[in-house]
C-alpha cells in the first residue's frame, strides 16, 4: 500500500491538488490537520469532496488553525479518523485532531489528557491489524519534529507516552512548519509531512518491509 501523506494545507488547496495528482499510484490520502487556516464548514467541505474525486480513500484529522466544528464536518463526510479507526488491506489509520494548550490560543487546541484519550479510543479500532498508522496533528515531543526556530521543543507528551507504549508502525504528523523530516522512537517511523504551501509532504510504502520518505 502506497499512502499519501499532506499535512497543514492551509488553504493552498491548488499546491494539494498538484501533489495528489503527482501521486497517481497512491492508494490512501491522509490529511494530518490545518486543512483551513480558521476556515468554514464549507471550505473544509469543497477541499474534501475534491480530494474525493481521486476516486481513493481519504481520511483526516483536524489542526490546531481548523475551527473544532470541522471536526462534525469531517464525521458527516466519512473522512475522520479522530479517536477512530479504520482497517484496510490489513492497515489500521487512526488519529487525534488539535495540538495541545498553548500560549497562542489557536481554535482547536486540547488538554493533554484529551489527546491520549482520543488516541487510545482510535487504537481500539485498530490494534488487531497487521500494520498501524498514527495520525495526530502534533508530533511527540523531544524529537527532531517538534523543535521550533528558537530550539525549545513544543510537542505533545501525550502523543509520545502513547508511541512509546503502544508502538505504532508509523507516525504521521504535521503542525511544527519547520520540524519537517522523519524521526523514530522505538520501532516507529514518524514523519512530520511539513507545509503543503512549500511543495512538502510524505510517502509511505507499507509492504513486506515499510519506508517513509519526505518529499522533496
């Protein structure tokens, strides 16, 4: 299975639709969060239903800048995998929509203690399937994808305390523009897919073996 992996779109919906079409071997598309930038039902709505006309399964999370009605959006359209999970061809996707309380006060931000609840409610989705994909918009903390400019690392401890019990075969993440990369802990790849506005975003090969690749 070949997963396509975008993450804080922010609006720049033709630079999503160029990646997408660039990946016509993809079989899943997973949005880790920042669809909009403080945006409408209806926005979130148009941006969905045209990545569904790709004809493949699409399944997101919402950001810290997509107000937290955007959630029941993404329930009403099929696509979320917030506190959920999905299993297909034996690959489990599930998530955790916001990031944690911060001093910028975004629209869709959520305790900590939120943020494991959510996650462990999605793994129960998924736990019996071969291979597992973790889709929270924040990535752990202390890793080389939570590091903002100034150096302090502002990830979730949630987020991380999970991986490590739980071991998913891959993070997906987003949220820290400029901790783009791949990292690990334990025997999970994590990637934080960077800005769809920068022509960034992720690859996962899910097979016998499973690679995880930024792009560019």
């Amino acid at each position: 299975m070949r997963i396509l992996a975008l993450s804080d779109i922010h609006g720049s919906y033709r630079q999503m639709l160029e990646i997408v079409s660039s990946n016509p071997f993809a079989d899943v598309i997973i949005i880790a969060g920042d669809l909009t930038t403080y945006g409408s039902a209806k926005e979130a709505e148009d941006a969905i239903k045209q990545l569904q006309s790709f004809n493949k399964p699409v399944f997101v999370v919402a950001g810290n800048m997509d107000p937290i009605e955007l959630d029941d959006t993404f329930v009403q359209l099929g696509v979320s995998i917030n506190g959920r999970g999905v299993v297909i061809n034996h690959v489990g996707f599930f998530g955790v929509s916001a990031s944690p309380i911060s001093p910028l006060s975004t629209p869709n931000e959520i305790t900590e203690e939120e943020i494991s609840h959510h996650a462990e409610a999605g793994w129960e989705n998924v736990a019996n399937a071969k291979y597992r994909i973790f889709v929270p918009h924040a990535p752990p903390i202390n890793t080389k994808l939570d590091r903002i400019h100034s150096g302090k690392h502002v990830g979730s401890t949630a987020v991380r305390a999970f991986i490590e019990q739980h071991q998913p075969d891959v993070t997906i993440c987003g949220h820290i523009h400029e901790a783009r990369g791949s990292d690990a802990i334990g025997k999970t790849q994590i990637i934080n897919c960077g800005p769809v506005g920068k022509g960034y975003y992720g690859v996962v090969e899910v097979g016998d073996e499973i690679v995880v690749r930024c792009i560019p």
